[in-house]
C-alpha cells in the first residue's frame, strides 16, 4: 500500500541520501578498480617487457635491414629499370609497334581489300543485278498472278469445310449439353453447399482459433517477460559486473603495460645495436680506417706517382709516335698510288694551289692602282698554275 499520493517528490533529505549513497557506491568501484590495477600492473608490466624487447630488437633489425636494401639495392635497381625501360625497351617495342602496323597496314591494303573486292563483292553485285533481280520479279510476278486469287479460293473452301466438320458440332455440343449439365448438376449444388455448410463451419473455426491464438499469445508474453528476467540477472548483470570490475582494468593494464615496454625496449634496443656497433668500430672499423689512411694511400699515392703517370705518359708518347708514323705511311702510299696512276694511265697530273703573287699597288676586286706602280697580271692563280705546269 502506497503512503505517498501520486505526484508526490521525496524531499531534499531523500535525494541527498540516495545522491549519496550512489557516490559512495561508485568510489567504492573505483577504489576497488584501482587496487585490483594497482596488484596486477608490475606483474603485467614485467613479463610485457620481457616478452618484447626481443620483438623490438627484431623488429629494429627488420627495420634497418629494409632500409639498407630500400638505399643500396631497390633504389638502383628502380633506377636501372627505368633506364632500361626508357632507352631499350620503349624504343624496341615502339619499332615494333610501326614495323606492325605498317605490316598489317600493307596487308589490309593490298591483300585483304583487293581479295574482297574483286573476289566476294563484285561477284555478289554481279549476281544480284544480273540472276537474284529478274528471277525474284519473275517470282513475284506468278505470286500475283497466279497463286494469290488461287490461295484465296482455295483458303475460303478450306475454312467453311473446317468449321463445318470441327468447330459447329463441337460448339452445339458445349452450349446445348455440357453447359446445361455443369450448371445444373454441379454448380448450384456446389454453391448451397458452400453457403449453408462450409460458411458457417469456417466462421466457427476461425472463432476458436483466434481465441486459442490470443491465450497463447498471453502465455508466451508472460513466458518470454520471465525467460528475459532470468537471462538479465543470471546472466547479463554477472558478465557486466566481471568486465567492469575486472577485465576493463585488466585490459587496461595491459594495453598500457604494452605501450611502457614498447618504448622501454626501443630505448634498451637502441642501446644495445649502439653498444654492438662501438664495438664492430673498436674491432673493425678503426683498425681497418688506420690501415687505409697510413698504409693504403701512401702506397697508393706511391703507385700512382712512381708508376702509373710515367706508363701513363710513356704509353701516351708512344701512342702518338705511332699515330704519326702511320699517317707518314699513309700519306707515303697515297701519294705513290698517284703517281703511279698519273705514269700507267697518263691522266692528268693535279696541280696544287699556288699562291697569289703579291701586289701591293691593287686590291683584291678592284681596278685602281697606285700611280707610278706596274699593275697585276689579270690571270687567277688556277691558270697560273695550269700555266706553269704545262710550261
């Protein structure tokens, strides 16, 4: 039995004490997340860490190793590629490109079309105007003439003749038997059947069934309200309770845990590559840098001073000692072929350009001359030339 009326509000006191005991309840939640957090996080945080400072270690490895390959071997291979690809490949597949085309091109042009042509097209043109034409208006002509008041006739015959023998008894027999005995006989009593007894009978039944529906459906209300209530408080609020108070904070942990000990490992795996590579340069590197600079260059300074700029030079002077004396031996060869031509032929001997006598009283192009001076000879040198060796 209700003591309030309806409308009634508790008063203040109420409300504060409920607000209050809902605080109190949710900072004993968080209290007890924060315990439970607090007993498993050093646990979670150690065996997290060792667990993945050999994954960082590796994954640092796989990174160094993918970026060595990625700058020593993927970039000059891209390269090499696309050089190869611009200037072999691009080139050769374009002139294979034009070689084919021009190939089928001149195929198409003169095979295809000229077989075509005079082959199947003239033949077709030829054979339609001069057989396919007159025979089919020869065709039509017999149609028209012949065969269509032929057909006409003979299609009316054959139409009276079949609906005298096929459709007229038939019809008779439908109107004049089965219709008078279908409606009579099956018809109307099917009807007062339908009417009087199946009517009614129906009606009933569903009645009935409708009432049986609604119990059932009342039943199954209750049943599925009282399967829900037990599936919330058996089921539901234990599973919300456990992820609440302890997987939630769990998890949480351990994302975090996860994320402490990828950085923790990143800095002790830096660290240790750092320490190995000290140490490969203590072992390898500076033992190897003081051979090259204290006994590498000067020996190959020595070398390239001492031997290979004198082969260099030596080689060189003789290569254009060489050079020289071949050109002497040929220019010697050429000029004996000559004349050994101009003596056994008798052609004409090739005169050689022979310099203009020099005249200082005119200019070249130009018909003055300084007064009191002789003037040139008006003969070009070629004559000149051909002149001397005639004479």
């Amino acid at each position: 039995m209700k003591l309030d009326k309806p409308g009634h509000e508790p008063g203040p006191e109420a409300r504060t004490g409920a607000e209050a005991t809902e605080g109190v309840k949710g900072v004993k939640g968080v209290e007890s997340a924060g315990r439970l957090a607090m007993v498993v996080r050093i646990p979670v945080r150690v065996v997290v860490l060792v667990v993945v400072v050999p994954v960082r270690m590796v994954w640092d490895v796989l990174v160094a190793v993918a970026r060595g390959l990625d700058r020593i071997v993927l970039r000059p291979l891209g390269g090499a590629l696309s050089w190869l690809y611009a200037s072999v490949l691009a080139p050769a597949a374009w002139g294979v490109a034009v070689a084919v085309g021009w190939l089928v091109t001149a195929v198409w042009q003169w095979t295809v079309v000229p077989v075509v042509r005079f082959g199947v097209v003239v033949p077709a043109v030829w054979s339609y105007r001069r057989l396919l034409t007159p025979l089919g208006h020869g065709i039509r002509w017999l149609y028209e003439t012949l065969l269509t008041p032929l057909g006409h006739g003979l299609g009316v015959s054959l139409g009276w003749l079949g609906k005298a023998l096929f459709v007229w008894p038939w019809a008779a027999l439908w109107r004049y038997v089965a219709v008078p005995a279908l409606t009579y006989g099956l018809a109307r009593p099917a009807a007062w059947v339908y009417r009087r007894l199946l009517t009614p009978l129906g009606e009933g039944i569903a009645r009935l069934s409708a009432v049986l529906l609604r119990g059932a459906a009342a039943t199954g209300r209750a049943l599925l309200a009282a399967l829900m209530w037990l599936l919330l408080f058996l089921v539901v609020t234990p599973v919300i309770w456990v992820y609440r108070r302890i997987l939630a904070p769990v998890g949480r942990e351990i994302g975090a845990a996860f994320g402490v000990a990828w950085r923790v490992a990143g800095h002790l795996s830096r660290a240790a590559w750092r320490g190995l590579g000290w140490l490969a340069w203590q072992l390898v590197g500076r033992p190897a840098s003081w051979t090259y600079r204290r006994i590498c260059t000067p020996v190959g300074h020595w070398a390239r001073d001492s031997v290979w700029v004198p082969a260099r030079t030596a080689a060189a002077a003789v290569g254009r000692s060489v050079r020289r004396a071949f050109r002497e031996a040929v220019e010697t060869v050429r000029a004996a072929r000559r004349e050994a031509w101009r003596v056994l032929v008798g052609g004409v001997r090739v005169s050689r350009p022979v310099e203009p006598p020099e005249h200082r009283a005119r200019t070249l192009g130009s018909t003055t001359i300084v007064p009191g001076a002789a003037p040139a000879p008006e003969i070009s040198p070629h004559s000149v030339g051909r002149v001397r060796d005639s004479g």
